[in-house]
C-alpha cells in the first residue's frame, strides 16, 4: 500500500493526530486533495480551498444534518443552528443576532481589556506558569459568561465539562456523553429558574423573548442553544489564545516587532487564526450524487471540510506554512463561510486581539520551558517568564 493511500485511509484531525497534522495535509492536498478515510465511521476529506469554499457556498448539496461535529459533542439533539439546514437555519440564526452585535459586544470592551490585563499580570509575577490555566482560558470563559449570564460561582466546572466533552469524545466517549448530560442538567435548571423571572440583557433572556415563525422557542431549543453556544463560547477562543502564544513563545522576534509595534497585533492575529486554527474541519452531509476534484461522491456520504488545510493551500498563500506576522490580504477559512459562517467570529476576534495587546504589554519576554507541549487545543502552556 502506497503512503498517500495509506495517510488518506488513516486521516484523523483529533487528537495526537494534529501533532504532525501539517505535514499531512501537504500530503493529501498533492497527492489526493479529495479522499476516503476510514476514522468515524468512514468519511471524504476535502483539503482544497477552492473546493472548500465552493462546498461551503452549496447547502442544497452538502448539508450539515444530522450533525456537523463528528463525532458528536456528547449529545444525540441536533445543535441550533449549526446543525440546521435552511430552510430553518436563516431563522435560527437570527435569533442570535442581537447578542453578536457590534454595540453589545462593545458593551464587554472594558471588562475584556480589563480582565485581560489583571490574568496577564498573574502570569507576569511567576518565572515559570502554565499560561494557558492562568490566562488562555479563563479570558475568554470569564467574557463569555458575561455575556451570555452564566453565574460567576459556576465558572470553575465549566472547564472540566468542555475538556471532557470536546477533547475525550474520541478516546472515551462515555465519558463526553456523562459530562454532556451534567450540562444539559445544568442548563435545564438554569433555564427553570429563570422562567419566571424578568428577561436580563444576556444569552438566557434573549433565547426567553425569541420567537419562531411567530411561536416561543421550545424547552428542548433553549437548551440546544445553551449547550452550543457554552462550548462554542469557551473552547475556540482558548484555543486561539493558547496557540498564539505557543507561537510567541519560541519566536522572540515576532515578540519584539509586536510589543513595539502593538498597531499590527490584529494582522497578527489573523496569521494566527489562518495558520493555527481551532476549527480544523467540519463535517457535511452529501445530498445528492456529486463530484469534488475528480471524486464521485455519493447521496449519503460524509465528509469533512478540512479547513486547517484549505488555510495552508499554496494555491491561495505564498509559503503557506509559514507564519508571517504582516501577511496581507489574509481570507481564511479560520470561522468557515458561507451560510454557517461562525456567529461569534467579530467576538473572538476581539477576545484575541485584546488578550495577545494586554500579553504583550505586561508580561516580560517568554520562552517554552516544556518544547513536548503541542500547538493545538487548550492544555497546559508552560511558559519561562523572562531572559
């Protein structure tokens, strides 16, 4: 069996499998853009941007029912509204509008900045500290419970259950199934409390006031809702976050061009979303009989769009496996596209380019002081502070 034929049927993009992940798609996207792997149940990869882009832009043939996750998030309930097809999703989808709006998320600017900058000067007072428990994480938990109106008291198990469920489902998914039901318990009692209460300005009051085709949302979509948008909210930007500052760690020049020059942090930030992904792939369903790069794919096929690859085509980047700090003209598949184009992008975008600005300002000069820590997800960042 040939490498590439071997490397497509072996095609993973959880786990330790994104250690190496770049090097793979390299692979795939010269020798077979468009292939079968055998993890998950078997699914197509797509690893070219154009191709990516064009499928993102065909919901009437590659849906996203009955799951773009794959495998599932520790729950069998379709999530609302990624996993809603149009005609229902344009719907869905607009019942989120007004918590991603530009004025309310420039009601978290203060606090953001603020919250930031107080994590970043924890981190600055240890010579060495696992950056992403002390600041990766908490940044963006502690802005999205603001929003959304999560109790403050409650933040602590919120990182257990996103752990759980979004990095042990492939291992051990008994145990994302047991942490998905706390979740959906805890949000049913959240909701139940507040039933007859006075709907607040955040996340559950805007979901009690949402109508659908002129009807209140059901008990069963308040909490499809909730559980999306908690891991959502919680795990992508994390991940953002913890990966720049991977990146920074073993870069002190991109460190310095940065911290004298805060100004082209945002084009950074970019890079880094480009190169770095969180969202490495989401899955489709075929509709219809089809063809992608010369590959037949079938009514009833999965397949995944393997965005961390499509970010990497070198028939779109110059050098596209390098990370370049001022690259320009960046369109990047980092919050996908199309219909179901991430809600949440013009959010996390600020959430990172506040955190590396507030980093950066605070904390002295850094290094990796463990190289084995990988680049992706949100484990411990172990970070040497200073010369």
């Amino acid at each position: 069996m040939s490498e590439n034929v071997t490397a497509g049927r072996e095609f993973d993009y959880h786990g330790p499998a994104l250690d190496n992940v770049f090097d793979t798609y390299k692979q795939l996207r010269e020798q077979c853009p468009v292939g079968k792997s055998e993890k998950h149940g078997g699914f197509w990869y797509v690893t070219k941007s154009e191709d990516i882009f064009a499928a993102e832009q065909d919901p009437d043939t590659f849906a996203v029912a009955p799951s773009m996750l794959m495998p599932a998030f520790g729950t069998d309930m379709p999530l609302i509204p990624i996993d809603i097809d149009p005609p229902d999703h344009t719907d869905y989808r607009k019942v989120l509008l007004p918590l991603f709006t530009p004025k309310a998320i420039a009601k978290l600017g203060d606090g953001m900045r603020r919250t930031s900058r107080e994590l970043a000067q924890e981190v600055a007072g240890q010579e060495v500290v696992d950056a992403s428990h002390l600041f990766a994480r908490p940044m963006p938990t502690i802005i999205f419970s603001r929003l959304a109106g999560f109790p403050e008291k409650d933040w602590p198990k919120f990182d257990r259950w996103v752990d759980d469920i979004i990095y042990e489902r492939t291992d051990n998914p008994e145990r994302a199934w047991n942490a998905g039901r706390e979740v959906i318990e805890y949000f049913d009692d959240l909701l139940t409390s507040r039933a007859d209460e006075e709907p607040a300005d955040d996340l559950i009051g805007v979901l009690q006031q949402a109508e659908i085709q002129g009807r209140k949302l059901t008990h069963d979509e308040l909490l499809s809702y909730c559980y999306l948008l908690f891991l959502a909210g919680l795990d992508t930007t994390a991940w953002a976050i913890r990966s720049s500052l991977w990146y920074l760690a073993q870069n002190p020049e991109a460190q310095r061009v940065l911290r004298e020059n805060p100004d082209e942090i945002p084009t950074a930030a970019e890079e880094f979303l480009r190169t770095l992904s969180p969202v490495q792939g989401m899955a489709r369903t075929c509709k219809k009989d089809t063809e992608l790069s010369g590959q037949k794919i079938k009514a009833g096929d999965r397949l995944v769009l393997v965005f961390g690859a499509g970010n990497r085509d070198p028939e779109v980047y110059d050098d596209p496996d390098e990370i370049q700090i001022d690259r320009q003209n960046n369109r990047h598949l980092a919050f996908g596209g199309g219909i179901h184009r991430c809600l949440g992008s013009n959010l996390g975008r600020q959430e990172l380019v506040v955190a590396l600005e507030e980093f950066l300002e605070v904390v002295p000069e850094f290094s990796l002081a463990d190289p084995s820590e990988p680049w992706h997800g949100v484990g411990p960042l172990t970070l040497r502070i200073g010369k």
